[in-house]
C-alpha cells in the first residue's frame, strides 16, 4: 500500500516538473522573441532614417541617368527640409512589365548598398496618401470618324492608403481633347487642344460624378470642325483632388490602343519611352507634349523636348540605352505630376501618359507573407507637392525566412 502511494506521488511530482518546465520554457522564449523584436526595432528605424534623411552619394544619382549610386539615400538633394524626397531617385525604384527601367536600381543593389546584404530582409514600399481612379458611366461618338468614343460621364473614387473612401474631398476634373489635323498624304499638320473642367465633392463612400455631356455637344457642333479634313480626336482625363490639405493628381488615358506602350519614366529632367514610337511634331517639338501640374487655371502647360542620341556615350557605354528613346525636357515644372507625349505607333496616334512618382514595392527576400517576427515603421514623406506614405518592414534572413 505505501509503495504504491509513493509511485503515485512521484507520478505527480514528474508531472508537475514536466508542466513547470514547459512553462518556464515558454515563458523564455517569449522573452527572447520579445527581445529579438526590440532589437530588431532599432535597426528597422535607423534603415528608414538612412533611406529618408539621406541623399546617398553622389547626391544627385537620380537625375544622373548613367549614376550607379555609391551610397543610398532617397533625400532631395539641397533641402533642409526633413522627409522631404527626390521623385528622381523614386524613379529609378521602378521597373514596368511594359517596359523595363534601363536606370532601374533593384533590390539587391539596395540590400548591398544599405550593409544588410545576407542578414535582414526588407520590404520598401512608397505609396501617394490618396488614391484615386475613374470608372466611364456613359461616352459620346466622335461624329464621322474612326475615332474611339470619348467619355463623358465619369465615376471618380477617392481612396485613402488602407482602401477606404474618402468623404468631403473636393475632386476637379478635367476633360482635355487633342484634335491631330493630317496633310492628304497622311503626315501630321499640327496638334491642339481644348480643355473643359467640372467640379464635385465626394460623398460618404468617396465617390462622386462629373459630367461633360454638354461640353461635347457644344464642341462638335462648333463651325468648322467637321467641314472636312483629316483629323482625329484623342482624349485624357485629369484629375486633382484636394481633402484637407493633402492633394493628389492624376492623368488617364481614355483610348488606349491594345498593346500600345502607352508607359514610359520620368526621370529628373528625362523622358525614356518605347523606341517603337515616333512622336508627332518632332519639328515643331512645342506642339509634343504637355505637362500636368496644378494651377488655379489650367492643369496643362506645353513642355519641350529635344531627343537624344542614346547610341554615343555616355548612354551607348553603360546600359543598352539604344533599345529607348530618351528626350531632355526642357521647363519642366518641379511640381510636374505627369508628362503627355503624343506620338504614333503602327500608323495610329497614340498618346503616352508618363507618370513621375509611381508606386514602388520593393522585396530584399522572397515577395509573399511577411515573418511574423518582423517590424514595420510608416512615415509620411513629400514628393514635390504631394503627400506620400513610405513603409518599411524588415526581418532576420537568419531566422529561416527567405
């Protein structure tokens, strides 16, 4: 009887040596995952500090097309102006499907650059604080021409960075017509536009309409614009939108052609679009592109452009700069948010809408789910007069995560 009184007590004590062990076990590591996060949290806040607050070296590897930074920093360059960024070395961050970036400075040169190479993997992502898009309610046909229907009635949506609409946002947007007059034999005679601005507040699910059904009807029952002539009429939309300060600006293309490169970069002072292109008005450059800024007038002012010779140094020796056309742009606006070009491709007018600060999301690691010990840091950033949000998420390679 006390033999099996003592087993029973020892059964117990194992028992409660086994749970007291698993406890203290736990309980360690959680302290160590906490501990590992807490010094992780540092090092996640000096790389956001050295990518913001910095311009890298050379300090104006942005606008150096043929710069491979020595150093990385995305800080404008001669401000002193905390957080305040260069939309040229933004820029280079991005490489479009479309139409490959010969700048483009990928992850891995950053990871290198940065001095975490093989031990932290990172997640830069810098987004506009607004976002906004366009959906067409009802178009209007272009009398007797093989010209797409332009839009006329339009949805627009205000979104903020977690996806939700934007209330009370005041949203003006600009239909902008460019009618393309043809000598007989085809060639281009001249460019011009007309432009026609309506206003709107969104509602409570940051949605609103504008409507320019009775602009067009004006427009082309005007004398002489359909007195014959070779002519087409392309279109694009503008939008700027103001919500307490904070604006954002957008131009869209409304008659893109199937697999046009429609895309290009806009890079400091330089455009690089597809070499396939022959842009309109190459002589009378004035007439080939606009660019969108906001003013209290008009969102559109007549940018220059001289084209350069991308086979001869310094483009001809570094990247294969041969396969783009690259143009200098002369007066742009540092406010510009878009360059317009208009050219044509396989015989067909076209217009390029060249964004300068696109999205950026770039992954130093595998892309997919983020390791759950890892530490994110938001800040609020300007590029030119936008508001832009800039996140950085940073985890161990070493603890197993690609």
């Amino acid at each position: 009887m006390h033999v099996s009184l003592e087993y029973i007590a020892l059964g117990i004590l194992i028992i409660v040596f086994l749970v007291a062990t698993m406890y203290v076990i736990q309980n360690t590591m959680s302290k160590l995952n906490q501990v590992y996060e807490e010094q992780l949290y540092p090092v996640t806040q000096r790389i956001l500090d050295k990518i913001l607050l910095t311009t890298g070296y050379p300090a104006d590897w942005g606008d150096n097309l043929t710069a491979i930074p020595e150093d990385f920093g995305l800080a404008l360059n001669g401000t002193r102006t905390s957080y305040v960024v260069d939309d040229a070395k933004v820029m280079r961050l991005t490489n479009f499907s479309t139409i490959a970036n010969p700048a483009y400075i990928n992850a891995s040169t950053i990871a290198e650059l940065l001095g975490v190479e093989g031990k932290y993997g990172f997640r830069l992502e810098i987004k506009p604080f607004l976002n906004q898009t366009m959906d067409v309610l009802a178009t209007y046909p272009v009398p007797n021409r093989k010209t797409p229907d332009i839009p006329v009635y339009i949805l627009v949506t205000v979104k903020n960075w977690y996806n939700i609409g934007v209330p009370n946002a005041n949203v003006t947007a600009q239909l902008v017509l460019v009618r393309i007059n043809f000598w007989p034999n085809g060639s281009v005679k001249d460019l011009n536009y007309t432009t026609f601005t309506r206003s709107n507040v969104t509602g409570p699910l940051g949605t609103c309409t504008v409507d320019f059904r009775d602009d067009l009807a004006d427009y082309f029952s005007a004398p002489g614009l359909g007195a014959g002539g070779a002519y087409r009429v392309y279109s694009f939309v503008t939008l700027y939108t103001n919500w307490s300060g904070f604006l954002v600006l957008s131009a869209i293309p409304t008659q893109a052609l199937v697999d046009a490169p429609v895309s290009g970069y806009l890079i400091g002072d330089y455009v690089v679009i597809n070499r396939t292109l022959s842009v309109i008005g190459a002589v009378r450059i004035r007439n080939a592109s606009l660019q969108v800024i906001p003013s209290t007038f008009s969102v559109l002012q007549v940018a220059n452009i001289t084209w350069l010779d991308t086979t001869s140094p310094p483009f001809g020796l570094l990247r294969p700069w041969q396969d783009y056309l690259v143009g200098k742009v002369e007066g742009l606006d540092p406010y510009a948010a878009y360059l317009l070009i208009f050219a044509t491709w396989r015989g067909y007018p076209i217009i390029i809408t060249v964004s300068r600060v696109p999205n950026v999301d770039l992954w130093y690691g595998q892309p997919g789910a983020l390791p759950p010990n890892s530490v994110t840091l938001t800040r609020v950033v300007q590029i030119g007069l936008y508001p832009y949000l800039v996140r950085l998420t940073v985890w161990r390679l070493a603890e197993g995560y690609p």
